[in-house]
C-alpha cells in the first residue's frame, strides 16, 4: 500500500513547527517515530498535504530532573526511556509497561509522545482502504454507522497506549504548545472518551512534555495479549503506590485510561475499586479475543497484579 503524495517538512523549533503546521491550513501531521502514523498513511487513513517530522527539535528530546517532576520530552524513544535508571528507580510501573511495548526494534524508532497520541484501533477501522470501501465506512471513517456494532451510534475501537494507564497511575501531566501558545494539563484530561476524535488537543498543537512527579513509587503493567513478541494490548492494567495511597488504571478497553483510587489499603479495595471500572468498561468483538474473555480478565489481572505488588513491598 502507498500512501498519497504530501510534502515533508523538518523544522528544527516548535514555533516553527507550529508556524508550518498554519501554512498548510491544517492539512498537515506530526512525525515522531512514525510506526503509528505511517501505517495509517499507507492504509489512507490519514492523507495529509505534509508531514512535520518533529525528530530534528532537540529540546522535545530531553530528560531532566527538575526537582519536584522529571519531565520527560516526547520525542524520548521508548527503547530509551525504559533504561533510564531514574524511570527504573522512581517509577516501575512505567519501566515495566514500556518494556512490555511492542517488540525491542519498535521501542528503538517509537516515542513516549507517539505512544500517548496514537490513535484508537478497531478489527473493522485499521484496514485497507478497498477492505473498508466494501464494508461502508463507519463512524470513525466518517460514515454513519459502526461496523463492529451493528446500529450503533457510538465509535467502539480501543486506545492502545501501553504506557497511558501506567503514567495516569504516577498522576502525570501533559504539556502542549500550539497557535493559541503553552498549556499543561493532566494525562487524564487529555483523554474525551470518544473513539473517533480521541484527544483533547487543538490544532496544530505539539505534545512538548511528559511530567511525572518526582516520588519514589513502587508498582507493575501487567498486559493482555496473544503473541508476546509484538502485539498491542487486548487489556492492559497499570498499579503504582505513591505516598502510601494506591491508583489503578485499565487501559486498551475503550477510548481511554480508567483511572481508579484503591486508597491506602490496596489488596482489601481492588475487588470493590474493579466493580466501578467494569461497570465503565463497554468491551464489543472488535479485537482477535472475545469481549467477555477480555472483561472478565480485568478483575483476574488487576487483583493479582496489586496482590503481587504489595507482596513484594512487605
Ligand atoms: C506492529 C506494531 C505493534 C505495536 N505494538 C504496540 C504495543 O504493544 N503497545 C503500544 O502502546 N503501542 C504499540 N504500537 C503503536 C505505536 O507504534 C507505538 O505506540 C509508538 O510508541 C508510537 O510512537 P511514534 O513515535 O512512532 O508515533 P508516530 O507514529 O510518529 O505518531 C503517532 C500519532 O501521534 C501524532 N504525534 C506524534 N508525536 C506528536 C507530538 N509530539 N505532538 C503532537 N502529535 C504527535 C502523530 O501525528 C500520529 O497521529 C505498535 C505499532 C505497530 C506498527
């Protein structure tokens, strides 16, 4: 598959990036380490007039200890984050999901910034452009219906992220520059819970910055997958224990993170916390498992996963 014709732009600063991103009157996408987009490209998911390879803004890659955050550049490749011995140190849960992206040559060319943005996937979305055509476009294509859930009005694909659920357990921050300039928001709040648009990001806007707080944690991602080489997660479900007070997030079952407080008292919580996310989660047959398998395995992965931690803190 080829993708249609666009022009490639490497500016070497944000305002720049984000003054080209203007001249294409929004025509136009980021580049990070491409492994998202670039198959969405080749499947016409995406058929912008250029692409702004963001790889050559130096200050994007940086990783810094700033006292009370480590802010993490989005353009830090995965590969290399996870042997960051700060990551491994302050924060396990997100050195364990990082590990569990993917496969080693992916991690290499794959960002941290790439991995949060990348879009929601769905059996009947991420196709070829004739396999789509066939079937009728659905919501996410900008057709009508969904072709996963017949007379359905709402998009059902997955967000994917590995590294989302563990970084909302550490209560990370997102910064992003655009036309309108700077703000930072939580990582939760980046999120809109719809499938088909499933950021909260203007246009033309840049993730610069990933902050994490500075906290010693301790914590695991355990993931939910067929093939352990390379695939996305099925389920992926993050725990950190920060300050003594534990957070839960489930991520890849829906359009977004679920973020759940398990207090100070993890192991007694999880079973009850767990209740609230499955009565959140709306699983369809949209990925190679079954809906109900997936689900059902929220509260077997998530119980032994925090059961697990908090053994090994004692
Ligand atoms: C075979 C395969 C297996 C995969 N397995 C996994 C997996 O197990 N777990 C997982 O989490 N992911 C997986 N992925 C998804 C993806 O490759 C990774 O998440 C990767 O980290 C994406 O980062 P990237 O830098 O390549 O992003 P890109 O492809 O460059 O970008 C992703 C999206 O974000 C936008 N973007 C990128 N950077 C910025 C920025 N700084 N500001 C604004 N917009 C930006 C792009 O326009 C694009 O829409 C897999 C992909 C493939 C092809």
């Amino acid at each position: 598959m080829i993708s249609s014709k666009f022009e490639y732009r490497k500016p070497t600063n944000v305002d720049e990036a984000v003054e080209l991103y203007g001249e294409f009157e929004g025509s136009a996408v980021y580049l990070s380490g491409g492994t998202d987009l670039v198959p969405r490209m080749k499947l016409g998911l995406e058929k912008p007039r250029a692409v702004i390879d963001l790889k050559a803004i130096d200050s994007l890659s940086v990783l810094e200890d700033q006292g009370q955050w480590i802010k993490i550049g989005s353009e830090v490749r995965i590969f290399d984050l996870k042997q960051n011995e700060l990551i491994q140190d302050l924060f396990p849960a997100l050195a364990s999901s990082l590990e569990a992206t993917s496969c080693e040559t992916l991690q290499m060319r794959g960002t941290i910034g790439g991995n949060l943005l990348q879009n929601c996937r769905c059996l009947f979305y991420n196709q070829s452009e004739f396999w789509r055509r066939s079937k009728g476009f659905c919501l996410k294509m900008g057709g009508e219906k969904c072709n996963a859930v017949p007379g359905a009005k709402t998009c059902f694909a997955n967000y994917c992220s590995d590294n989302a659920p563990s970084l909302c357990t550490l209560s990370a921050e997102v910064e992003l520059s655009g036309p309108k300039g700077q703000r930072r928001i939580s990582l939760e709040e980046l999120y809109t819970n719809k499938a088909d648009k499933p950021f909260d990001i203007q246009p033309g806007e840049i993730l610069t910055a990933i902050f994490v707080p500075k906290k010693k944690t301790i914590g695991d991602y355990e993931k939910l997958r067929v093939r352990c080489a390379i695939d996305y997660p099925l389920l992926g479900v993050a725990f950190s224990l920060v300050d003594g007070t534990g957070k839960l997030a489930v991520g890849a079952i829906g359009p977004k993170p679920i973020v759940v407080e398990l207090g100070e008292s993890p192991k007694q919580s999880v079973k009850e916390a767990v209740k609230g996310v499955l009565d959140q989660v709306r699983p369809v047959n949209n990925t190679v498992l079954d809906r109900e398998y997936r689900k059902r395995m929220i509260s077997i992965m998530a119980e032994r996963l925090v059961n697990k931690v908090m053994e090994g803190a004692k």
